[in-house]
C-alpha cells in the first residue's frame, strides 16, 4: 500500500484536495499540539487527532490545542475540527500539558452543540469533569435560563466513560480504538492508544518510558506516534532530572531499538524534550540506529 505523508508546508490546494476527496486519504492524523510543559509559543500542548470517514478522534487536549483545531478547520478544510463538531475525546493521562484545554473545548460554544462530547480516560476523568462543570457553572445556568438560543442543553456537559481495563475502549463498524497500559513515572493509569481503521493502524505512544507494550501494540503499524528526549540535552541535566526523566520518558537511543523491533512505516516524534540540544538533534539520534522514516511533527503536520 502506497503511504502518502503530507505536512502544512505542501501547497493548500493539495490538502485541501486530500480531504475533499476521502478516496484519495482516508484516514489521515492531524498534529495539534506537539508541545511539552515546556512553554513554547510554537508549540500547543499534547493533541492528536485522527480523522476518519469525516469524523474527529481526539487524542489529549493540552493548552492551545482548541486553537489548533479551529484552525485546521479554517485553513485546511477539516470541518470535523471546528470545536463544535468534536465529538470523541480519549485521554492518555491527567497531567497538565494533556488536559488543559479540556475545559476550552466543553466551554467554546457548547450552546451550538447537537451531541454532548464523549469522553474516555483513566480513573479521575469523571472528577475532572465536574471541577469544570463548577468553575463553568455561572456561564452554563445563565445561558440555559436566558434568552440564549440552546441547540442541546445537555451539551454543556461531557459524558465521561473511565477506563476499567486495557482493551477496546470505543468502537463502530469502521474504527477500533484499543487503550493499553504505559509506564509514565508514578502514574498508576497512563495509557497509549492503538487505533485501526480499514486503511490505516495508528499507535499513540501517550507519555512513557521505553515499554514493552508500546512495542508490542506499534508492531508493524502504519503510523507510531511516540514521546520522546534527546540524549544530548538529558546528558547534560543533573543527575535528580536525569533520573527522573528517565523514569518517566523514552530516550532517543531507546526508542530507536524500539523502532527496529516494531517496524513501523513511519515514526513520528512528538512532545520533544531536548533542553540545550537544537530540537533536530532527536532525529539525528534516532536515525544512527534506525534506518526507517522518521519524522520531527511540528504542530498542525498532517499525516495520511
């Protein structure tokens, strides 16, 4: 099967072509954040969206991601990401940079939603919710008791399925979504993603240290999206954030044996942490070991 990798800085008119005609691409992933907690005014927070038959698939939701999406809308055609017709939201984990615009998406112009945003995490997903609901609460009830026109009040709120045990987590005749424990430090429920569509197989490595079941789920994948740091910038951290990163993220040389047994068609390297090192170094890190397609993803990228 011929793979096709198209990225922002190919003309509009061949994006846009891509996604009028879903013959062409029919499952494509879009780059909305490929941030860390690292502030960087080019990079959103972690967001990944797979998009298939015309319809959204969230991955994650860090600060500036909404933004994101409502720009691929804009820019690039893709309807199924204006924020009022997202409609599946699956979170890898609670920690900040993955959830933030978590109440920018519930609270961006809730009122014109038709359905209410599922959503699927670990454990603390529900409580998360209703903190938004309550810092929400004055919007909500004014807006469903005055003159507001309201599409659908119930969507001012999410319905949340946490996850009770890996496997597949969300699924229709045409798309598997399956969760999978990932080692991230202390997180007792962190979870990747693997998603399989009739024309494509994505991993969604989440954040993680260097683990046998990202390796496992990714095997022969058409597109592994995976964390990562540079082992030129960690080297030169103290020790106390040389072992905590190590703990908790996958080092470059790590990951590219992880590549070499997986086989993935493409690698795509995101929420890059490198601290001193030029961000590019990660993939010249990588390709020493690993000779397959590898990938830096700069926000809004998309990949078909």
């Amino acid at each position: 099967m011929t793979k096709r990798y198209s990225f922002l800085a190919l003309p509009l008119s061949t994006l846009l072509m891509a996604f009028a005609h879903p013959t062409l691409a029919d499952t494509q992933v879009v780059m909305l954040g490929t941030g860390t907690p690292v502030p960087n005014g080019e990079r959103a927070g972690a967001g990944v969206a797979v998009i298939h038959d015309g319809e959204a698939y969230l991955f994650d939701l860090g600060a500036g991601v909404v933004e994101r999406a409502t720009q691929a809308a804009e820019r690039l055609g893709i309807d199924s990401l204006y924020p009022t017709n997202i409609e599946h939201l699956f979170l890898t984990h609670l920690h900040s940079d993955h959830v933030l615009d978590y109440p920018e998406l519930l609270g961006t112009y809730w009122w014109r939603r038709e359905n209410p945003l599922q959503v699927i995490g670990p454990k603390g997903t529900q409580g998360m919710s209703e903190g938004i609901y309550t810092m929400l609460a004055a919007d909500t009830e004014t807006r469903l008791k005055d003159k507001s026109p309201i599409t659908n009040p119930d969507t001012a709120y999410a319905e949340v399925t946490e996850i009770s045990q890996p496997g597949t987590v969300y699924e229709t005749d045409d798309i598997q979504v399956e969760a999978f424990p990932v080692s991230h430090g202390d997180w007792d429920l962190a979870y990747g993603y693997r998603i399989t569509t009739p024309d494509k197989t994505v991993v969604i490595s989440g954040d993680t240290s260097i683990n046998k079941e990202v390796e496992k789920q990714a095997a022969g994948a058409d597109i592994l999206i995976h964390e990562v740091i540079s082992r030129t910038g960690w080297k030169d951290l103290p020790k106390q954030w040389q072992d905590y990163h190590q703990y908790a993220h996958t080092l470059t040389d790590e990951l590219a044996e992880l590549a070499n047994r997986a086989q993935p068609d493409l690698l795509v390297l995101t929420h890059v942490l490198h601290y001193g090192a030029p961000i590019e170094t990660v993939v010249e890190e990588i390709q020493r070991d690993y000779a397959g397609e590898v990938q830096l993803a700069d926000d809004l990228d998309v990949y078909e």
